[in-house]
C-alpha cells in the first residue's frame, strides 16, 4: 500500500473535495443534522474501507437512502421531537443485519445484476451529477451548502427535469451571478488544462491535480472579489459548521435513544435500511470493479460486513447510513487512485478538515465544486459509451436506456435500476424460451495441467458467478482449453469476464487455448475482437 502514496494521496485529495459537498448535501436532503452527514463520511473513509477487501471502492453517506432517511426520522417523531435519536438506533440495527447478511454470504446477488444495467447506471448518475450542478455553477442556486443529492424526486412533477428547465430560463433571463460563473468557468478551464495537457509535459502535473489547484484558485478568486460586483455571497459557497469552542464540537455528535429499541417502526426502518444500503453497495460494488483498470474483484461478503461496522459506529456517534458511493468511487479511479489508502486518507482529510479548518472551507466557492463534479459526471456519461452499447445490439441496448431515462428524467437512483432490470430479464427471458444456458466443466488432466471447459449453445449473465467460481479456482500454471463451437449466444457480460481472465491468465503463467468452429486459437488479445470476428 505504501508504495502507491504518490498516487493515492494525490486521488484522496480529489476525493475529498467531492466528498465534502456530498456529505452536507445528503445530510440537508436527508433532513438530518449537517454534521451527521459528515461524520458518515469521515467513518466510511476510515473505518469502512480498512475492513474492505476493495481496493479503489469509497463509502460515504447514501444517496439512495436520503428519501428513506427524511421520511424515518418523520415517522419517528421529528428533528426537534427526538426522532433523529431514534433513528440512530435504526442504522446501529442495521448494520448488525448487514454482517449478518454478509456471514450468510447473501453478498453473491450482486452477480445477477446484468453488464447493461450496472452501465447504465453509471451513466444515469454521471447524467444526474451534470444536471443538478447547473444551478450551481452559475451561482443560482438557493441552498447554502449545495443539494449534491440524487433525491427531492416528485412523481407528477419529474424533478429534474424541471429544475433543468428552470435552470435554464434562469439562464436565458439573465438571472446568474457573474461571480460564480466567472470562477466556475476560470475552475473548468483548469481542469481541462491538467487533464488534457499538463498532466502529459510533466510528473508535477501527476502528483499536483488539478482539482486541488482549482478550489485554491476559486478561495483566492472570493477573497480577492470580496465586496466587488464579482464578489460571491454566502449562499455561493461551501457551508460547514464552525464550533467555537471543545463543548461546541461535541454538542454536533448524537446518540442513540436505545430506549426505543422495541418501537416496531424501528425495525421496519432498520430493516429498510439494511436492504437497501446492501443493494446500492452491491451494485456500487460491481460498477466499480468494472471501471477498475487493474480488473480486482471485490468480495463482497465482505464488503457487507465492513458496511455493517460502519454503520453501526456512524450510528452510534451520530451519522448517516454509509454505502459504497459510485461517485466517489469514480472519482478516486479517475484521479489514479490504486489502494484503499486514498479512500482512507480521505476520510482523515474529512475530519482534519472539520476540526482544524471549517473557516477555510467556507470559502470554497460552490461553482468550483460543481465544475469539478462536471467533469466526474462526463466521464461516467461519455457519448462514445452510448456508442458502445447500441452497436452492441438491442438486446444490451435495452436495459441500458431503461436504467438511463428513469434515472435522467426522475432523479431516483434505485427506479433506473429497477426497470432495466425488469427489461434485462425480459431478454435473458426470451432468449432462454428459445435455448437452454448453462456452462459444464468437461474434466480436469491433472498430469498435463489441462481443464477442458465446455460452454453451451445459450449462456447469459445468471452464469456468471459459475464461470468467475470456475475461473478463479483454476490453478496456476495450467493450461484452459475452452470450447465455443456449439455455442450460439453468449451474453456480453460473459465476453467481459473472459476478457478480464485474460489480463489475470498472464500474471498466473495459466495458457488459453480457445476452440471455435474457425478453429483454435491460443491466448487470444482480444476475447471481443475474437467472438466478433467468429460471427462474421
């Protein structure tokens, strides 16, 4: 771990300047105490992700569960009437149901999500992050620590579709400050500048990132302009409390009214949370390892335990529910993080930052965040991946524009997933009522290190976890003799997996040798180049 610091606290750094606007923008949305939103934050950070067998994941209050959370702590009796300390004891509870679901090892569901709709995901989120830092950017937007959150969805009203329309008659009006637009603009530039050339003339350019320079620049910008007709108003930047005393500071943690721990409506809530932090983790999880340029499979049993302690512990001291964040998660990917260190060192800038320096961060202009948070979002919601999967065919195009629109055009994270889902299984459906699906292993020569595995005429993604089983228990220096010649549809999230076995074969000195009705072909570069071609 130590060895990739010069990688690692450079990405923890980028990560810690989107985390921070996340956390108070979950916590608002959440309805929840400020601080409760940074505490999960700095506990998914440390806590989380040293028990997590994840190298590059990064955990942090859950978006999915905002709604969840607002209307929790309502039905427990309110903010101001003692219900937010019953609802702590509904995210301790839960999170004694998340290790249990992990020592049970119900962490497998994770895959039995299909390829199309972990994509789409991902690309509903990236549009989402764009959408709602419109407003921001150009400093129009009403709330002083920023709605960073995916939540706030009305049904009869499309949410973000009509804060996007909002946004932009505002902007056609006239109606933007000039200050936060200017500073928003100046931060874009910068990050393009760093990524597109400075990052390739010089090392410097690696280790110093430009989402750092960017929020410095945007600090100097509102000192500078203070009282000037660029000058930014309190409403324009970033909003942490600022204790002025050591009684102060402790007086932002709560605690749990164990007293109510036999209110059945704490159960329900501790179970909702425990389902459905799980299954946002989950899927969290699987995008992540696919976006992971090094190809590590998380355990996510385990990863279910160590969200489990963290959410016992951000319950107990006063925090959110913690999930795996994709967006973070993406961040630190994006910016060459390569261990959980950054994610650890994340969470310990989290907390210095809130003890040593709110002042300063106070003085972060929102519009700078919301640029940093443009350039995440567009790299999760790239065009050429729209590209990708239409030229991929409709049976992957499908679920993957039914887990995008919903999401784009309501906001609700877990809706997108939900309907391509629903739309996945409808093609695993129809292709299975036309074929059978399975994968045999044939045998195993044990003298000459060759395993013979055969794969059927139909195999799809309720394979998957079979083929990673089998394909993981290969030993090493053996030989895979892999037989495609009967097989007449072989899902894409399959391709995928052969084609990430091929990075790991290498490293584990294993040698493929692929049988096709062309022929064979020994270790090939490209399992997709491959399969095209044999359909041609």
């Amino acid at each position: 771990m130590f060895k990739t610091l010069k990688n690692d606290i450079p990405a923890s750094i980028v990560v810690f300047f989107v985390a921070l606007p996340l956390c108070l923008g979950i916590a608002l949305a959440s309805g929840a105490p400020l601080f409760s939103g940074l505490i999960a934050g700095i506990i998914g950070g440390i806590v989380v992700a040293s028990i997590s067998g994840s190298t590059i994941g990064v955990s942090g209050p859950a978006a999915g569960l905002a709604a969840i959370v607002a209307t929790a702590i309502i039905t427990l009796g309110g903010l101001d009437n003692g219900g937010f300390e019953k609802f702590l004891v509904a995210v301790v509870l839960g999170g004694i149901i998340q290790i249990l679901l992990g020592f049970a090892k119900a962490g497998i569901i994770a895959y039995f999500f299909p390829s199309s709709v972990i994509k789409g995901m991902l690309t509903g989120i990236g549009i989402i992050i764009i959408l709602k830092q419109i407003p921001y950017f150009f400093g129009m937007g009403n709330n002083p620590t920023g709605n960073f959150s995916f939540l706030d969805v009305k049904w009869e009203g499309f949410k973000l579709v009509s804060d996007l329309l909002n946004s932009l008659n505002a902007l056609l009006s006239g109606n933007i400050s000039m200050g936060a637009t200017t500073i928003g603009v100046i931060g874009l530039g910068i990050l393009l500048l760093w990524a597109n050339i400075l990052s390739k003339k010089a090392k410097i350019f690696q280790l110093i990132q430009g989402p750092l320079i960017a929020v410095i620049i945007g600090i100097f910008f509102y000192i500078i302009t203070k009282g000037d007709t660029l000058g930014l108003i309190e409403s324009q930047l970033v909003s942490v409390p600022v204790p002025d005393s050591f009684d102060n500071f402790k007086g932002q943690f709560s605690f749990p009214n164990f007293s109510a721990i036999g209110d059945k409506d704490v159960w329900v809530i501790a179970f909702t949370i425990a389902i459905v932090a799980s299954l946002e983790t989950l899927l969290c999880v699987e995008a992540t390892d696919k976006l992971d340029p090094n190809k590590n499979v998380t355990p996510t049993n385990r990863e279910l335990i160590a969200q489990g302690t963290g959410n016992i512990i951000s319950g107990l001291i006063g925090g959110l529910p913690i999930t795996q964040v994709i967006v973070r998660s993406s961040a630190n990917i994006q910016s060459g993080g390569r261990t959980k260190a950054s994610a650890i060192i994340h969470g310990f800038f989290l907390l210095i930052s809130v003890i040593l320096i709110p002042t300063l961060l106070n003085k972060i202009p929102l519009s700078v965040l919301a640029a940093i948070l443009f350039v995440v979002g567009f790299k999760l919601a790239k065009p050429s991946t729209f590209k990708t999967m239409f030229s991929l065919g409709w049976k992957q195009w499908l679920p993957f524009m039914a887990t995008v629109l919903p999401m784009a055009i309501t906001g609700d994270l877990l809706l997108g997933v939900g309907l391509g889902l629903v739309f996945g299984i409808f093609v695993i459906l129809l292709k299975s009522f036309q074929n059978s699906h399975f994968l045999h292993k044939e045998g195993e020569n044990i003298a000459d290190g060759i395993i013979k595995m055969t794969l059927a005429e139909e195999v799809t993604f309720f394979n998957k976890a079979a083929i990673l089983k089998e394909l993981d228990n290969l030993p090493e220096n053996s030989i895979l003799e892999l037989d495609v010649s009967k097989t007449k549809y072989l899902d894409n999230d399959i391709i995928e997996i052969l084609e990430d076995f091929a990075v790991k074969a290498k490293e584990r000195c294993i040698n493929i040798k692929v049988f096709s009705e062309r022929g064979k072909i020994e270790n090939p570069d490209s399992f997709i180049e491959f399969f095209n071609l044999a359909k041609k």
